[in-house]
C-alpha cells in the first residue's frame, strides 16, 4: 500500500523533492545534511549499516559495494564521529577486515586526526589500546 499525501501534487507543493508521492517538506521528516551539503537518510546508525556493506562487498568479491560503502562511510564519519556510533563501526572495520585492507581505516584514522576530542573518551582510549599501530598513526600526525 502506497500513502499518498493529501495535498500532493507533484511540482507544484514539493518542488520535486518527493520520494513516492510524499513531500518532504509537509509530510516526512526533512533529511539532515552533512557539512558539504549532501543528504543523510539516516544518522549516525548508518556507520555500522555502511561497515557491514563493506564486509559483504569484500566477501563477495564486490568492488562497487565495497567503494560505495568506503565513501558514504567516510562523509557520514566527517558528521557522525561524536558518537557512540562511531567507536562501534570503527571496531567492526578492525575486526571484520584484513589488516592491510585500508579502505575504512583510513577514514577512521584521518577522523581521529582530524577531532583530537575524540580521543579523550575512554571508550576511544580501550579501542586505541588495542590498535597500537593506528594510534602510533595518530601521534605521529599530531606531531607534525
């Protein structure tokens, strides 16, 4: 079944920003928007949805998935990293990737460069202490 707002015309109360013939404007809950302008669906939940893609693209020998997942991962770290969200997806990247697969690491290391805050929550601190290598990363970065 299909809802279909009442007001709906198309063009003329939505200005075509309508996802099946419901506006945005007067009837869904508007979109938030990440620090370069573009459309997050959901929020910080979306970095484990985004890991977990990425594993399946590796196991499945999928390289789209893998580096679409790789890119909306990294712009939704760039919004999201405050979070508990964030420590969670980082540990399933670590533990569900190989060790020289860089994709999603590399966003979680330049997001912990990037917000030196993030490192003073003791649930960052046990995640770093268990990855001496990326916070050898971190240091080194914050040195420079």
């Amino acid at each position: 079944m299909i809802n279909i707002c009442e007001h709906h015309t198309c063009g003329h109360d939505c200005n075509h920003d309508c996802d099946r013939m419901m506006c945005y404007v007067h009837c869904r809950k508007p979109k938030t928007t990440d620090t370069q302008g573009n459309a997050h669906t959901a929020g910080p939940s979306q970095l484990l949805v985004h890991s977990k893609l990425y594993t399946i693209g590796d196991k499945y020998e999928t390289p789209g998935l893998k580096e679409l997942a790789r890119e909306k991962f990294c712009r939704t770290c760039k919004d999201f990293w405050e979070g508990e969200d964030f420590i969670m997806a980082a540990e399933h990247a670590y533990t569900t990737t190989m060790d020289e697969d860089e994709g999603l690491r590399m966003c979680i290391k330049e997001t912990s460069i990037r917000n030196k805050g993030l490192l003073v929550r003791p649930d960052v601190k046990g995640f770093l202490a268990e990855r001496p290598e990326l916070m050898y990363e971190i240091l080194i970065n914050a040195t420079q």
